[in-house]
C-alpha cells in the first residue's frame, strides 16, 4: 500500500492513520482518534495561538498508540540553523530507518509524514493538498533545510507496529487518559498554554482580550471540534456493540450524542462570520458539555 496522509485537521492523528494504513493496521478513523486519547485532547493558548494543537505535553499520547498495534519514537529535533553536521546526522538517522522499512514523520508547523527521499532531500506529505497551506513544504532539502529556515525547530519520528492491545484495555486506558486530561491539566500543559478545563478557561480569556477574529480562534476550533465529532462516532458504534470493551450501551449512546452536540458548537465558534459574543457563548456551552462528558466517563470507569 502507498504512504499517504488522510487530510485530518488534526495532522498528529494524520500520520499515525496514514502509518496504520500503510502497515495493514485495520483501523477506523473514530478508533484512531479515541483509543490514541487525541478524541479528548484540548490545548489553548491565552492569546488563542494557532500553536495550541501542537504545544503540549505528548507524552502519554504516545504510550497510549499499542492501543491501536504502533509505537511512535522521536528520533531528533533540530532548528534549520543547527549546523551543518549535526542536521546531516539526524537525517542519515531517517535514511536509515525509512530504508528499514519504517514510517517516518516530522513536525515543525504540522506534523507530516516522510514519504522518501533521494540525494536532495525528503519528500513530505501536503495532507490538505500541494500549495494549499504554507505549513506543509513538500520538500525538505538536506543540509539547509531551507524550507524551514523561518520555521520552528524540526522533529522526526519512527512509527512502526507493535503488538495491539486488546479492546477492552484499550478503551478503558483511553478514557482514563480523557478524564485525567481533563482535570490534572500542569500533566499535559507547556509553560502559557491551558489543557483540559483550563483550556476553555484561556480559549474564553482570549475572545475577551480580542482574538477572537485571530487565526488561531478558527483553527483551534476546527481541530478540536474534529477531535469531539471523532469521539461521538467512536461512542456510536461502541452503543452498537460494533467495538467491544468496558462501555454499556446506554450511556455510550448518550456519550454519542453530546460529543456530537460539542463538536457542532466548536465548528459553530470557528465561524469567521460571527461575532465575538457569540463566539464566546459557544465556547461556554461546549465547556459545560465537555465538563458532562467527561463526568460520564469518569462514572463508567468506576463502575
């Protein structure tokens, strides 16, 4: 199979989909996104930064990817003006895996996956189209990285399989991830940035403080409005007992119904057309439905 990037806005969940799809993994867009914990992912910053999808503690995402059969390792990161030697050894390092036969990724805006190479430079996945957004070079040229020489530093990643943990441990792991994300957010936060409950609290401080007219209001919006619409999917088909696991099927039915509702007053706030007012309204319906869902969950995990 090819090595190809699904245009999620949500970009990490991006490569590690186009990795799971290049190795065989059967994997539904809605598992991808819940059982790698992305699905109650929420990050701001106060001046409602475009960065907010990227800047936060990755950590325990990563140790929850065996739920869906991958590991993900980062392999280096360096600024386009590291010099010379250090910038061809860590790209001798992705020759090295890519030539093993490993999926390969890097973030400096977003995150895309490495498709090749040859004595140039890597190829790199456009998951929005080629020209589309300035975020996502199609080439990184060895030695200058000229490409992203205006860029935050340059990291990269090996995705290859693992051993797939079974699905009743891996939904109970996921949503034990989505309620400590919730309410330990100093777990997952960089230094400014707001995760969980704090998240809503900075995404209502910036629209307050003007931002709400910023780039970053949209695209904050439309990432994490994809991430809840993934996780009203997965909860559907957990209430039609298409996934097994810990999840009876009433309250996985409720669960549907209100991530659904929450993504819907997201992608309602990433509206360029509306007012600040009424941004901010959604963002305090979606906080208080979010806040719902995760008590939900919280109470199916104690039982």
């Amino acid at each position: 199979m090819n090595l190809t990037q699904p245009p999620y806005d949500t970009s990490l969940v991006g490569v590690v989909k186009g990795a799971l799809d290049y190795y065989g993994i059967d994997t539904a867009p809605a598992e991808t996104f819940v059982l790698s914990g992305h699905a109650f992912v929420i990050n701001i910053h106060p001046e409602l930064c475009p960065s907010g999808p990227y800047c936060w503690n990755q950590e325990r995402f990563r140790d929850l990817l065996p739920n869906l059969g991958i590991r993900m390792e980062q392999l280096g990161m360096l600024v386009a003006a590291a010099p010379a030697a250090d910038k061809g050894e860590l790209e001798a390092r992705v020759r090295a895996e890519l030539d093993q036969g490993s999926v390969c990724s890097s973030l400096s805006l977003d995150h895309q996956l490495v498709l090749g190479y040859d004595d140039a430079g890597f190829d790199l996945s456009q998951p929005w189209g080629e020209g589309v957004v300035d975020s996502t070079p199609r080439r990184l040229s060895f030695g200058t990285w000229q490409e992203f020489v205006q860029s935050p530093p340059v990291a990269f990643f090996k995705l290859e399989p693992c051993k797939r943990r079974s699905e009743s441990t891996a939904t109970a792991s996921a949503l034990d991830f989505a309620a400590d994300f919730w309410r330990c957010p100093d777990q997952f936060a960089w230094e400014t940035y707001g995760t969980g409950s704090q998240a809503y609290e900075n995404w209502i401080a910036g629209l307050d403080s003007g931002h709400g007219d910023d780039h970053g209001n949209w695209w904050n919006a439309v990432v994490w409005g994809e991430c809840r619409e993934r996780a009203g999917d997965f909860f559907q088909r957990l209430a039609a007992a298409e996934y097994p696991g810990p999840v009876d099927p009433r309250p996985a039915r409720e669960l549907a119904v209100d991530y659904r509702a929450l993504a819907r007053l997201l992608y309602r706030a990433s509206d360029k057309t509306a007012s600040a007012a009424a941004k901010r309204g959604f963002v305090e319906q979606a906080k208080n439905l979010d806040e719902r869902c995760i008590a939900r969950i919280a109470e199916i995990r104690a039982h």
